[in-house]
C-alpha cells in the first residue's frame, strides 16, 4: 500500500539536510582527488612562457623560482626537454615547443628577497639543487640553471663538487 502524499513530503523534508551534506562532502572529495591527480602527472606540455625563458637552452634541469602571493618562495625542481613540432603532444607557446616535468619542489618563506640580479646562480636551495646534480646523470647530464621569478636565469654554480662525486652512476 502506497504512503500517503503527505508522508512523502515529510520524508523528503527530513532527508533534505542530509542529502546536501553528502553533495558537500562528495564534492570536496571531487575536488581533493582532482587536486591529488594534478599533484601526481608532473609532466606538464601546455606550458606557461615563465617555464622556459628566451635563450636558456634545451634540454637542461632548472630550479625555477616563484614568488607566492603569501610572500613565500617556491622553488621548482625541474626537467626542461624539446617537443618536435609534429609531436602531438606540442604546444606552442611564445614560439617554444617544449615539456616540463617536475622533479621535486620547496617553500621557502622568511623576510628576505633573494637579490636575483647579483646572486642568481648561487640563489637555490641545497637539497633540491643536489637532487638536480644527481639526476642530471640521468638525463645525460644536461647544463642546470636557475631561473628567477622575473625570467632572468643563469648557469646554476654548484656548491660542491662532493656531491658529484658522492653520486657515480653507471
């Protein structure tokens, strides 16, 4: 037997809160795994022009500095590498066919702005740019730059040839 129209109505009502609740968290779970997936494919084609600035060659690794708007640095551990122009995965952008594919990354925050014009070559953090050393074996060994939120970049000077030589691979 059918409940009447009213009892429907009632369950409905009753059920109301419950039901956007469960959109909610649905879609924050939506969102979080949306997030997560873009998080884990670090290999990026439709690139932005800040990500391979005129002149700097390919292919090579780089630590590419951004500045955050919290005030925060982040540097980028990255693999830099040319696209042929019949690839399908080419995309122009300023008139560079290339991917990306990031390493690694850290936050750096503190009061001060590192001088990019004077010291960029020296201007990255330790452990990242020792991960640049030894994964430049792999590819390899491709020059490494640092690249300066303003595009301007440089030959990365390595803090120690120890690094190098701590880490033979063959």
């Amino acid at each position: 037997m059918p409940a009447p129209h009213h009892l429907e109505d009632k369950i409905d009502e009753m059920l109301a809160p419950a039901i956007d609740v469960f959109k909610r968290v649905a879609q924050s779970a939506i969102d979080q795994a949306a997030h997560d997936v873009r998080n884990v494919l670090r290999v990026t084609y439709e690139t932005a022009p800040e990500m391979n600035p005129d002149g700097c060659p390919l292919p090579r690794m780089q630590l590419r500095w951004r500045e955050n708007d919290d005030k925060t640095l982040t540097c980028f551990h990255e693999f830099v590498f040319p696209i042929g122009e019949y690839d399908i995965r080419s995309t122009d952008f300023n008139g560079s066919l290339f991917g990306v594919v990031e390493l690694g990354r850290c936050t750096r925050s503190g009061s001060t702005t590192p001088d990019w014009a004077s010291n960029l070559a020296r201007t990255y953090p330790f452990r990242n740019s020792a991960h640049a050393v030894w994964d430049a074996v792999h590819f390899g060994n491709p020059p490494i730059y640092v690249v300066a939120p303003n595009g301007s970049f440089a030959l990365m000077e390595q803090h120690s040839t120890k690094i190098e030589s701590e880490r033979t691979f063959s």
